[in-house]
C-alpha cells in the first residue's frame, strides 16, 4: 500500500504511565510519558501534557493530526478512564500510597473479575467516548480514532523496532485485563497474533501478587522482587514449593486455582519463609515457567530469533535466562516494557494497519530538549552562575571528575523516552569506586537494600567487562549479564552479589555521552559508568532544566552539566 504523504499519527495511553507519540510514515518524531510534566510517579490521567508537547516539537496544530490510536482497556480500566475518584484511589493502592484498604478480600475480587471478562461493548463505547471528548477540549477535529489491542500495541512497538526481518514475539504483563499476554510471529513485515494468553493463565500474575504480598506495587516496584532474590541462598527448583501453581503443557499456559485460592496459598507461603527465600521461590518459578513456554513456542513456529515485550520483559534476570536457551539464535528486549510504552506502540500498529509500516529505527533520545535561553533563565531564577564548556571539553571534565571518585549529574539533548536514564538525564559515577556510589544512596536515591544501578559501557568494551556477545542487538539496561572474572574489580560498584549488571551498550546514537565513556576509557583503561536515572527517590526523571536544578540542590550535589553549561556548587555534595 502507498504511504500519504505527511501523515501524522498520534497515539496515547491514558493509563497508568500514560503517555503520547507522534509518527509520520517511519520516523519516530517524539514520545514522552506524562510524569514527566507532572512529577507524579506512573501518572495515571489523561496525557494531555505529553500531546501539546509532541505537537510543539513537530511544530504542528492538533487539526493537522487525522489519524489517532488509543489502546483497549478492560472493565476497570474503562471505569478508571470515566470516574477520577475511582482512578485516584486505584492509583494510590497501586503505588502503596496507603495500607490495604477496607474490604481488601472483595476489592480484590472485584478487580480480578474485571481482568478475568474483559470489556463489555458498553464499556469499550464509554471509554471511547471519553478519551474522544479529552481530545476535543485540546482542539482535534474531525479525526478518526482507532482502538488499539493493548498487547498487540505491545507486540508492535518490541517487533517493530527490532533488528530481525523474522521473529516470534512474546509479550506478557504481570497483570492484565482481557488478556495479559500474545505470542505472535513476524513473518517479511506482517504481524499475526498466534496465541491468547488470559490473566487467569498468566505467568505475569504470579510475579504481580508476590509483589503485592511483599508490599511492592505494580511498575514502581517491578523489578524490587527480581532484586530481593538475589539475596536467598539457591536450591534445587524440585525443592520449590510454589513449583506447580500454574502448568505449561506445550504452548498452554493453565493456572491449577483461581486468583483468589492462587493468591492465598502465595500469602500462606509467604508467611513461612523469610521474605529472600520467598522471593527466590517466585524468581525461580517464573523463570522456569516463562523458559518452558518459549521453547514450546519456538518448536511449535520455529522461529529462532525472539523478542520478549510487556512487563514481564523489565525482570532483566528472566531475560538473561530466556537469552540462554539452547535453541534461542538472538534476544531482543522491546526499548519501554512497560504499560508507557503502549502510546507509542499503538502509534506503531495503527501505521502498520493503514501504511503497512513495520520497521523503525529507534534511538531512545524522543523527548524534550532545551535552548541555551531556557537553561540560561533557569539558572538565573535560581541565582546561580554556571561557566560555559563546549561539548568535548565538558564530557571530558565530568569523566574526569569520575575518575576522582564524585557523582555528577548529567543533562543533555532530548529526554528519554524510558523510565530510565540512558545517558541524557543520567547520575553517572564510576563502575570501581564506591565512595560517590554512597553518597548517591544516602542524599540522592534512598533505595535502600534491594536496589541496584545499572551500567552504561562502549559496545566494543561490553564484551570484554561482560558475557554480553559482541555484535548483538543494543541493550537498554535490559539483561542481567555476567560480569567476567577479570573484570569485577572494575564493576564492583555496579555488580550484584551474584555477579550479574544490567548494561546498556553505547555506540555512536549518543556522541557526547559516548566520548564520556572514551574519556574514561583513556583514563582507567575501562569505557564504564554507573548510570541511573536523574531524580530524587520517589519522583519521575528530570526533564526541564528546572528539574535538574531543583534535583542538584535539593540533593545538595555539587556538579551538573547541562547542555554547555557546568553549575559547580563549592560546598556540594559529591
């Protein structure tokens, strides 16, 4: 089919983290998640924010935008989507903003039945209509929207930017309404759902009310369980206990009890055990559960190359397991696993559907950037006088403060479109040193025990520090790998006591994080930084320039770079 010529698509998600993108035919002109503009952590209102934002960047009105995917919601999510209470008080259970509320064993149930039966056509016409009047009061007119399946805008944005012309795409959330998961093959540019996965059927469930039972809670906490089980001393899986709550028989995933029975004999269990061993348990099952049923689905296609998309892909220790299956050729992490990257997933599909597009070139860097005006007014309404440092020069000093043994932060270009810092709205310190690692928790993170910083390295290097195989995809922080015997003196700060790092792989998409990393490979002989996201604990990445000033004093930190601008503060922490 031809492509129109300048043919906007807008997609939005207006769950929780929602978000908007923007595409014209395979360009990816920017995405951006709603917390962002607001602060609150998993946003979970209507993106309007993120959608001004995409319309300024391309420098277009609303009425230049025909073409608009929203994604499909099950019957709580429809009902989140009208009623604003019921939305906030979700919301505020789902990041633990308060204890388990009164009627906790029915509110559970309900919400488990509205998972389990999916949408009502009155449901699907409400929630329509609603994200329909949204985009009336922001000023689109006469466009078509389109209803995007949640998991296979999921599926579109893992297979989409991918680098393989085939490949079996598995997408999983940890909870899920109508479905929670899809197998599909992508087959010379079409993708066909192959297979349904129900909540009541899904490997994500378990890891979802585990984490509930341990007082963790949805995205926020996804990867806290993964982290908790590093802590337990192994055993053998025929030892596991929780071994056997769900079957996988073939490509047929089958829970043995209903949410509720699953749901009480994981409490009673936890209960028994020390919360490390109990965590280990889930870790272990679900691994041994979600490996089984992609051999399966390998065999049943024969389709060598996967792609794993959805929440479940954000356990980066799953997704090393997954990587080292026998008959696996090469893995690929879709770039957001997680409910916000579905604005630019449904983006993604419905260009599929109307243009046949189904490849795209995606760089993380999606979001906003900033003039030297607007940082110039930032510093200024906040007193400060930064000096001014040309791009090489300034790589070159914070890489040379790292080697020193500080933190700094670090502000550059177009935000990510991640819930990560993956080198523009970064904490970087060194990958040896422990010390700025420290401070980072104490003033900055306050994470506490069962937390871990990832690591940013040059690609040619990421082979050498870790079992990562030179030549393979780009990895964002997506795989728990290995680091090398050799190299744990020069990963220390970085490495979980089982030895694994999330990495992300630096080439030439990023040049001026990159010859940062080239800096301090001159200096240490090793192109590797601690790297995490530059907020505060409890609150979204920085964005603005005022973000990144308000993050530095109120962490009392002592450097940040933005942009050609070096703000030093002489009795700041570092």
């Amino acid at each position: 089919m031809p492509i129109r010529s300048s043919m906007y698509i807008l997609g939005i998600w207006d769950g929780t983290d929602s978000g908007a993108a923007l595409i014209d035919s395979s360009n990816i002109i920017y995405a951006s998640n709603e917390e962002k503009f607001t602060g609150i952590l998993m946003e979970p209102s209507f993106p309007s924010n993120s959608i001004k934002a995409a319309l300024n960047y391309a420098n277009i009105k609303p009425s230049d935008v025909k073409e608009i995917a929203f994604c499909s919601m099950d019957t709580e999510g429809n009902a989140r989507r009208i009623a604003k209470r019921l939305n906030e008080n979700i919301y505020n259970y789902e990041i633990g903003n308060f204890g388990g509320p009164n009627l906790e064993h029915f509110k559970r149930k309900i919400k488990y039945i509205s998972e389990d039966i999916g949408t009502s056509p009155m449901c699907r016409y409400l929630g329509k209509n609603h994200v329909y009047k949204n985009l009336k009061s922001l000023g689109f007119r006469d466009f078509n929207l389109h209803e995007v399946n949640s998991q296979l805008a999921e599926s579109a944005l893992s297979a989409f930017t991918s680098p393989f012309n085939d490949s079996l795409v598995i997408t999983m959330d940890i909870n899920g309404g109508g479905l929670s998961g899809i197998v599909s093959t992508f087959k010379k540019g079409k993708l066909e759902s192959q297979i349904n996965i129900k909540p009541k059927n899904s490997i994500g469930r378990i890891y979802s009310q585990a984490s509930s039972i341990l007082g963790m809670h949805g995205d926020l906490d996804a990867k806290r369980l993964m982290e908790m089980s590093i802590y337990s001393y192994p055993y053998s899986i025929n030892d596991n206990i929780i071994k056997g709550i769900l079957d996988v028989d073939g490509t047929y995933i089958h829970s043995k009890y209903g949410p509720l029975r699953q749901y009480k004999l994981l409490r009673d269990i936890a209960w028994k055990y020390p919360k490390e061993r109990f965590s280990y348990m889930v870790q272990q099952e679900i691994e041994y559960l979600f490996s089984k049923f992609t051999e399966s689905a390998i065999d049943r296609y024969s389709i060598k190359d996967i792609v794993i998309g959805g929440e479940i892909a954000s356990n980066t220790k799953l997704n090393y397991k997954i990587g080292h299956t026998e008959n696996i050729s090469n893995l690929y992490i879709s770039p957001y696993p997680s409910k916000g990257g579905r604005a630019l997933g449904s983006a993604m599909y419905l260009n599929y559907e109307l243009n046949g597009i189904s490849h795209y070139n995606f760089i993380p860097y999606l979001g906003e950037s900033y003039s030297e005006e607007a940082i110039e007014d930032a510093a200024k309404s906040n007193r400060l006088k930064p000096e001014r440092e040309n791009q090489k020069d300034q790589a070159e000093h914070a890489a040379e403060l790292i080697e020193d043994g500080n933190y700094v932060l670090w502000f550059q270009g177009r935000s990510e479109y991640s819930r990560l810092g993956l080198g523009n709205r970064s904490i970087l310190s060194s990958t040896r040193d422990d010390r700025a690692k420290g401070r980072l928790d104490k003033y900055i993170k306050r994470e506490g025990l069962f937390y871990n910083y990832g690591a940013s390295l040059l690609s040619e290097d990421a082979s050498a520090m870790t079992d990562y195989e030179q030549g393979r995809v780009q990895e964002l922080m997506s795989v728990a790998h290995q680091v090398k015997e050799e190299a744990k003196p020069a990963m220390h700060s970085v490495m979980r006591i089982d030895g694994s790092v999330d990495i992300q792989t630096v080439s030439n998409e990023n040049p001026s994080f990159r010859h940062l990393l080239e800096h301090l490979n001159h200096l240490s002989g090793y192109g590797s930084v601690l790297n995490t996201g530059m907020n505060l604990s409890m609150r979204s990445v920085a964005l603005t320039p005022e973000d990144a000033i308000y993050t530095m004093l109120l962490s009392n930190s002592k450097y940040l770079f933005m942009d050609g601008f070096t703000f030093i503060r002489k009795k700041g922490i570092s």
